[in-house]
C-alpha cells in the first residue's frame, strides 16, 4: 500500500499538468476554430503536425479534431496532408454576399443586355456543379438554353469553368480523369481541361463552343467578393448557333462583373 499511494497521487499530478497546458477553459469548439483559422492563403494544405503547431494545440488534441472535422466534411485528406473541405465552401455560399448577388447583379444584368443584346445569366456554385440564379433576356435576345434553377456541369459551362479556375482548388482535384461528354465538343478529359483551365487564368474569362448543347456558346466573367476575393459568381451570355464576339462582349462583362462587386462592398 505504502508503494502504491505514491502512484496515485503521482498520475493525477501528471494529468492535472497535461490539462493546465492544454488550458481547460478553452472549449472544443474554440480549439476546432483555432485548427480552421490555420488555413489561409499561404497554407492551403498541411500536415497534421503543421496543424497542431501553428494551432498552438498537443498532437493528440489535434489529431482528433481533425479527424472530426474531416468526418463531418469541414476539412479533406489527401495523400496525407489536409485542406479545407466542401462543406465548409458550401457554407460559404450562404454568406450574405452569395445570398444578395442575385438582387445586385440585376441592374447590371440589365445593361449588359442593352448593350448586347444577348440573353444574360448568373451562376453560383451548388456543390460540384453551377446553379442559375438568375436570367436576363428580351423580345429580341432568342430562346433562353437554361431556366433558373436548372445546373450545370463545372467541365462543360463558362461559369462551372470559372469556377475550376478560380475556385477551391478540391473542384478540380476532384474530378475524374474521364469526364462525361454532353456533345463531340465537350471536354472529355481532365488533363485537356486543366490546360484550358489554365488559359482562363491568363485571360480572365472563359468561353464554351458547343460544349453542354450542339448550339450552345456561352463566354462568361468571374465575380470577386469584395470581402474576401473569392469567386462568388459567373456572370456571363449565350448565344445560339455562332460565338458572340469576345473582343467586344468581355469588357462589357467585366465592367459589369466590376460594378457588381464594388455593390456588395458597399451594402457590406
């Protein structure tokens, strides 16, 4: 007995001073936070002991939040480094910005198709495809392709495009090496589209010929948040039968693309 009273009392003091540095008074959720607040622009993907060290958190403490948060979706792993999940970038999608663009972009909308005179629309992102929320034609602008509401796939639509170019980069990532084919024109493979993703980025918009429909053309502009920099919508015309000329639809576009953002910031 007089050997074990020591070992009792020695264990709890060992515990007690592993609880203290871990500070007791910090919730779980304040030390998930702290492990997402790891993640910036310069560190889009970490080790876990990259984590736990800028996170200020025990290995062991972080390795089971992570594992928590990639469980429930707020965080990927792959080839055993960790980034930000889809669910957190859905999330996203509800913050206000995302919820007003629509109402925004309508005027814009609006003089883009008085100057055009082609039909106008507004993409999101909707999980791993492009939502329209919004739609803008006239008397004389043609039979819209799409209806709001209606999605699209990322590989084979202007704004789905933007958003592989601009967006989280899982979007691209996770795409399957063969892509599905809507017509003979649509891009069929990834390794094709990551070089025409690549064009986009140098040249700040994206186009489709006859890729989601046998007469579908679409050039489209990407819409930054004001706040964070992030792509938060495509905005962009169709045409039927013959691409609309880009030299003189993308400054249109982006002057409204522009207009659009620097709305939100002030509503902000």
């Amino acid at each position: 007995m007089a050997n074990r009273a020591p070992q009792r009392q020695g264990n709890p003091a060992g515990r007690s001073t592993t609880q203290k540095s871990e500070a007791p008074s910090i919730s779980v959720t304040s030390r998930a936070l702290r492990i997402l607040d790891t993640f910036d622009s310069t560190q889009r993907e970490q080790s876990l002991s990259g984590i736990a060290r800028r996170a200020n958190l025990p290995l062991a403490t972080a390795h089971r939040l992570v594992n928590e948060l990639t469980m429930w979706g707020g965080l990927e792993k792959k080839s055993g480094r960790y980034r930000i999940g889809q669910k957190l970038w859905r999330i996203g999608l509800l913050a206000s910005a995302q919820r007003d663009v629509a109402e925004v972009a309508s005027p814009y909308m609006q003089d883009v198709l008085f100057v055009t005179h082609n039909v106008v629309n507004l993409f999101i992102l909707d999980q791993q495809e492009v939502l329209l929320v919004e739609r803008i034609s006239g008397t004389n602008t043609g039979a819209p392709f799409r209806r709001v509401g209606e999605r699209m796939d990322l590989h084979s639509s202007a704004a789905g495009k933007l958003m592989l170019a601009y967006g989280s980069p899982h979007l691209l990532d996770d795409l399957p090496a063969e892509l599905p084919r809507h017509t003979s024109h649509t891009i069929g493979r990834k390794s094709e589209l990551i070089q025409h993703i690549a064009r986009i980025r140098s040249q700040g918009f994206a186009t489709t010929q006859r890729e989601s429909g046998e007469n579908n053309f679409a050039i489209a502009v990407p819409v930054f948040s004001p706040a964070t920099g992030h792509i938060i919508a495509g905005l962009g015309i169709v045409t039927q039968d013959a691409m609309a000329p880009i030299g003189n639809v993308v400054p249109v576009l982006k002057i409204a693309a522009r207009g659009i953002s620097r709305t939100l910031e002030v509503g902000d």
